[in-house]
C-alpha cells in the first residue's frame, strides 16, 4: 500500500502544479533580484565600498522580496496542493469503498499521512534550495558581518538564534529550510484531515490556508506581527519573533491534525 501511495503521489498533477508555481516564483526571484546584483556589486568594489551582496542576505529565504513574501503567504495552499485531498477524491470516486473491502484501511491511512507531509515539506524545501544554490553561483561566499557586510544588519528580534547567523550562515540558512519543510508538512496535514469533516476538495485543499489566514487576523489585531506563520518562517521577518511560540504553534498544528484524523478514521470511517 506505502508503494501504491508513492506512485499515486509521483504521478499526480498536482504535485508538479504546486511544484513549479514555487520553482517559478524562486528562479524568477534569481532573474529580477539576484543577477541585477552584480552590476551594483561590481560598482561598490570599483569605488572600494566592499561587498555588499552576498548568497546570505539576497536568497529567496530571507522574504525581503515581493515574489518571496507570495510564496510564504501561499505556502499553505502550496502544501496541500499535491494530496491532501487524496481521500476525499476515493471517498468520491468508490475507490475507498475497494480498499475497505480488502481491509487494508490501517495501512491506507498510515500510508496517506505520511506521504501527504512528505509531498508538502519537498515542495516547500526544493524551490528554497534551487534558489539558495543559484545565489551562491552567481553572488560571492563571503560571509555576513554587521560592520563590513552593513547593507542590513540582522537584529536578535528578527530571526531565530541571530548569533548562528553571523558565526555559521549557511547552517543558519538550512535551519530555516528545514523549519519551513516542517510547518508546510503541518499545514498540509490540517488540510488532510479536514477532508474528513467537508465534501468539497476546494475546502478540503484551501482548509490550512484559511485557518492561518483567519490566525493572521487574530494575532495581527493583538499587534503580534511576528507571531504569523508567514512572517516569522522568513529568516528576516519584519517583526520580533519568538521561537518558543514558533514551535507551540507547529506543536498545536500537528496535535490538532493528528487528532482529527485519527478521529475521522476511527469514528467516520472504520465501522
């Protein structure tokens, strides 16, 4: 049944819709942001300004850019694209009535949460590292330093573990790729076990969407900007963050969804 649900995800549509749109937003993102770069870099070291630029703070993960912060705030509806409605269309289709009658629900269902976090970590993680590794193409590997690299100075309130930044970048960088992989795999989660509870797959694919949409609304109207998924998953985000908080959140998101699974299956489904 895991190989059955493998195929099923390799060959879904969705997945490279979802796929490419991120793909596209990243390398566009290398076009219009990342390569104008070396015509200003080129110009500060000719008037011996020093390197303003570099792969660390330019890469599509830092959210500075307009085409960065639509993939963060669409992140969601990205995650859950390839198959979280997977059910529901079996549900739809009859299919789930065949593998009931075979009782090979349990592994069905194991199989299904798995590969549906999978699916939305690798399409959030991939377009971050195609990025990532163009930005060290074609911009210098020097490291970022508050007083040489002064183009931004990166403040303890605006991104995790600020001390990693400076000592190891590039670790830095991978934490946040991980991070985003893992709140991508929760946000596709809650939109999968919502399949359970709706018969529409629009609501189904755009459920985790609008539950951090309607968390936006909330959080920003108690003027905490830097506790929104969207803000704080940017390695520069625009307001104080607190990693504690990041971490409850991805915590409550994953028990919430586990939970209404796990109700759905036992409760829904299996008589």
């Amino acid at each position: 049944m895991a190989l059955f649900l493998g195929k099923r995800l390799l060959l879904s549509k969705p997945l490279y819709i979802s796929l490419g749109f991120g793909l596209f937003l990243s390398l566009y993102h290398v076009k219009g942001e990342i390569i104008p770069q070396l015509l200003w870099l080129t110009l500060g070291l000719q008037k011996n300004q020093g390197i303003d630029f570099t792969p660390y703070s330019e890469w599509f993960g830092t959210g500075l850019s307009v085409l960065s912060s639509v993939f963060f705030i669409t992140l969601p509806i990205l995650a859950s694209l390839p198959f979280s409605d997977t059910y529901l269309k079996d549900r739809q289709t009859g299919y789930f009535t065949a593998i009931l009658s075979k009782g090979k629900t349990g592994r069905y269902f194991a199989g299904l949460y798995f590969y549906n976090f999978l699916a939305a970590a690798l399409i959030s993680a991939i377009p971050l590292l195609v990025n990532l590794y163009f930005s060290f193409m074609i911009l210098p590997d020097v490291k970022p330093d508050p007083i040489v690299n002064n183009r931004l100075y990166l403040s303890p309130d605006a991104t995790f573990f600020q001390p990693l930044y400076y000592s190891y970048p590039l670790l830095h960088i991978f934490f946040y790729i991980l991070l985003v992989a893992l709140f991508s795999g929760m946000f596709a989660s809650l939109s999968l076990s919502l399949s359970f509870y709706v018969n529409n797959r629009f609501l189904a694919l755009t459920g985790s969407f609008l539950i951090v949409m309607v968390l936006t609304l909330v959080l920003q109207g108690f003027g905490k900007y830097g506790w929104v998924p969207s803000d704080f998953l940017r390695q520069f985000a625009t307001d104080s963050v607190s990693f504690p908080v990041a971490a409850a959140i991805f915590l409550t998101g994953m028990l919430a969804s586990a939970a209404a699974y796990l109700y759905g299956v036992k409760k829904l489904v299996i008589p």
